[in-house]
C-alpha cells in the first residue's frame, strides 16, 4: 500500500475521512472512494472538460492510494 503525503491526508481530513487505510474497514474505504469520486468529478475536471486539474489529479493519487 501506498503511504499518503501532506496533501492527500489533509484532502481526506477535510472531507471528514480517515487516512489510515490499514485499518480502515471494507464499508470506509468504498465510502473513500465514493467521496474522493464525488470530489473529482465536482471540482476536479479542468476547464476544457478533456483532463484533470490539480485538484483532479490529487483525488486520484488518493485513489490509486487505496488497498484493492
């Protein structure tokens, strides 16, 4: 599992997650991965529509970050 730097731990605390996947149960992580979604299509898609900006592009290194 990938380890989560400043900005992907603050993402999740100010979207009221947690960030510690370890022991995160199965029902916290799909919310995670339900939130941070929401989060990446609401405020992530750049202003052509065609890509992600920065905000995008951290929702999916969080993303990526989750346990399969």
């Amino acid at each position: 599992m990938k380890s989560l730097d400043v900005k992907q731990t603050a993402l999740l605390e100010s979207l009221g997650l947690t960030n510690d996947f370890s022991n995160a149960t199965d029902d916290e992580l799909v919310e995670i991965e339900d939130r941070v979604c929401d989060e990446l299509m609401l405020r992530g898609i750049d202003e052509t529509g065609d890509g992600v900006n920065d905000y995008g592009a951290l929702c999916e290194s969080i993303i990526d970050a989750l346990p399969e």
